[in-house]
C-alpha cells in the first residue's frame, strides 16, 4: 500500500484499548518492519478537533487507509474506557 508520510488516514478498525474508532483520522508518520517477517506496521498520531495529540499507536499497515473525496470528516466525543 506504502501511503506517503505525514498523510491522514482513516482506521479501518475500532482500537478500544487507545478509545479510538474505525474511521477516526489520524497521520501516518513512520513505517516499521515486523519483527519476525509479518506484516508491516504503521505508526499513527491520532489528534483531537483542536490539534492536540491525543494518542500515537503502532498498527498493521492493513489497519489503514487513505481519505478519499467521497468522505466527510466528522466530530465525536472520545469516550473514555470505563
């Protein structure tokens, strides 16, 4: 897929443990090998409306994806894990 650095991508999954939601936006900032010959990761900052970090997580590269013209970038509270 190998999508450019510092791009916004969409989750493709919920990540409950970072109280993050498929289709969140977040910026694609590093690529990272697997360790044993896996699938390739990614590194994420996930920011809040006002630009604040609010998370940076390691996920599949398989977990993201690019924006497209056809979506609307939305709003919602980040709940947090009870």
């Amino acid at each position: 897929m190998s999508l450019p650095l510092y791009q916004r991508v969409a989750l493709r999954r919920d990540l409950p443990e970072h109280n993050l939601r498929r289709g969140d936006v977040a910026t694609l900032v590093d690529y990272v090998p697997h360790p044993e010959r896996g699938e390739p990761g990614c590194v994420v900052e996930v920011f809040n409306a006002l630009g604040e970090s609010i998370a940076v997580v390691a996920v599949p590269e398989s977990d993201i994806e690019g924006l497209r013209a056809d979506e609307v970038l939305a709003v919602r509270p980040l709940a947090k894990a009870v």
